[in-house]
C-alpha cells in the first residue's frame, strides 16, 4: 500500500493483559499478550474501516517487535515509518482488570520505563514521503515523556506544517510513563497550539482545563477545529467548528475496555476523511461523524484486546442502524 492518508506516530507494544479479573499484579497468575499502544491501535482501526493509514514507530530488534510488525502488515497498515533498535526491547506492558474489565497499568515487568524501543524513535530517519502525501497525522502524548521520541514528534509537526496535513491530537495520559508528571502539563500544552483537533477523556480536560465543556475548551485554544471530550459509557461531548453537542453513549455488554478511544480517534478521522472537514460546518454532520465515533468506541469494547476488537465499517453502520440512540 502507498500514500496512505493517515499516519499514526507513537508506541506500538504489547499490553499483557490480567486473565483473572478483580486481582492486584501479585495475585495474578496468568497474562495474555494482545498487540496495542494508542497510535497503533487508531492505525489498525482506521484500515479495518477502509481508510489508509501508516504507522511510525521504534520496536527492538526482537520477537515481540517481529510480530508486531507482521500483524501491521496482515492488518494492511504501510510499516515504512517503522524503525527497529538493536539493544533495547519492544515495551510490555502489564495491566490489571477489575471485575467489571476496567483496566488499571501495573508496570513494566523488569524494566524502567525508559528501557524501550518505541521511545528511541529518531527525528532525522522519519520518511518524509509519507507526510507529502498525507492528510492527517495522529499523535498521542507518551513520546513527550522521553528526549528522543519527543524529536521524532517535533520533527513531524514540522513536516506536517510543511506539507498541509492535518493534526490530531488525542492526549491519553498516562502518568506510569512520565519520570516527572508535573512536568507532563506544560509538555503537552505547549503542542496545543499546533493542532488542528484535540481529543482528551474527562479526567484529562478537567486536568488540563479545569472544565470538560469543549465549547470553553475551543474558545481557550483559539486556534483548534475541533474538540472531542469522552467520558466513557457517559458519551462524548464536542464541539466542531463552532457547532457543540452531546452524543450520548451506547450500552453494550462490556468485556474489555482496552482500545476504546483508539477507535473512537479512527471513527472520528475516517469520517472526517469520507465527508471533509469543511462539511463539519453543518450541525447534523458533526453529530453523525461523532455518532459514528462513539459506535467504533462501543463496538471494540465487546470483545478482548485493542486491535483484535475493532470493527469494520459494515459492522459500525449495522451497530448504528440497530442503536437509535438518542
């Protein structure tokens, strides 16, 4: 596959999910490997529902990092941007679930948190003709957190700048990888400026904005498109291109919570690739693009896993015409 139009940038890795549910680290006895880390998951998710995609990222030159490679390439992503480390692992990460499946990170096993490969990403080997011929480049937050994987993102919102391709940027902070959190706030702040949309859970915008109200949000930054605020089962507030509304949130029966908001983020791109931005201006077509979002979200959270749960399209426009939300 060449050109494609969206590219992910960040960590692909391995979340070793808890089998037995409700149990602290210690009291668990066995894990199950399933492929993950956000950006990642939103590229999978953006091909399985028929929009191209690419993933940059680092693995180790391993058997973790193998694997993750090959199933980017049997899912259908464009692997160019990938680059492999000699000496340092694939990052694992361990993560708990309670009973009702929410999921709680619990460490890195072995290692420090800087002791991975996706975080060794160099700035000056990204391949600059992905971004030529792209529309959209997703970006998640946890390469901040580390000198030289921040670089790679510097380096490709400069690239992104330079050829016209549009910024999302979905926050999913996670403390575990930050040597110093409070560092973490001003760190990602100061990309607001460069994005174009900005997609952050409840918690996160109350941490960053002391308010989950994305009208307030929009008005703040001044310079974004659009501002999407999740809350999980509770539904998605939004506002995009001055139109602000709620999409309230499916029942579904919940099995893993894993990769929700990735797929939410490629619901919500590969809606903006299929109608254009510009039509966002119209309030019905921003609430069905967030709709459509909400139904990727609810639909990966039925099944194990972030990647093995997404839906494609034909399933998303089945769930929507059987779930007449309000």
């Amino acid at each position: 596959m060449s050109n494609p139009r969206v590219l992910c940038l960040g960590e692909i890795l391995f979340d070793l999910l808890a089998d037995q549910l409700g149990r602290s680290l210690s009291e668990v006895e066995s894990w199950t490997p399933y492929p993950g880390g956000a950006p990642a998951n939103v590229a999978c998710a953006l091909v399985k529902l028929g929009t191209s995609s690419g993933f940059i990222g680092c693995v180790g030159k391993d058997e973790p990092g193998d694997k993750l490679v090959q199933l980017l390439q049997e899912v259908g992503v464009d692997s160019t941007g990938v680059q492999r480390h000699l000496t340092v692992p694939t990052r694992q990460v361990y993560v708990v679930r309670s009973a009702e499946g929410d999921r709680t990170f619990a460490g890195f096993g072995n290692y420090d948190t800087a002791e991975f490969a996706d975080i060794r990403l160099q700035a000056n080997q990204l391949p600059v003709q992905l971004f030529e011929a792209a529309d959209f480049l997703v970006l998640g937050t946890l390469e901040l957190a580390y000198p030289d994987s921040a670089k790679s993102v510097f380096r490709a919102l400069d690239l992104a700048e330079q050829y016209d391709v549009k910024i999302v940027l979905d926050v999913n902070w996670r403390p575990v990888f930050w040597s110093n959190p409070d560092t973490a706030r001003q760190t990602i702040q100061n990309l607001f400026k460069r994005i174009d949309f900005l997609k952050l859970s409840d918690e996160e915008a109350e941490w960053l904005f002391n308010t989950t109200d994305p009208g307030a949000i929009t008005y703040r930054l001044d310079s974004v498109e659009g501002v999407l605020v999740t809350a999980g089962e509770k539904g998605c507030a939004y506002c995009l291109s001055e139109n602000e509304g709620k999409v309230s949130g499916f029942s579904v029966e919940v099995v893993d919570t894993t990769g929700a908001g990735d797929s939410f983020v490629a619901g919500f791109v590969h809606q903006l690739c299929q109608s254009g931005i510009h039509n966002l201006a119209d309030p019905e077509t921003a609430k069905r693009v967030v709709k459509y979002a909400s139904a990727a979200g609810a639909l990966t959270t039925m099944k194990p896993g972030a990647i093995a749960a997404q839906p494609n399209a034909t399933e998303v426009e089945a769930f929507l015409a059987s779930h007449q939300n309000p």
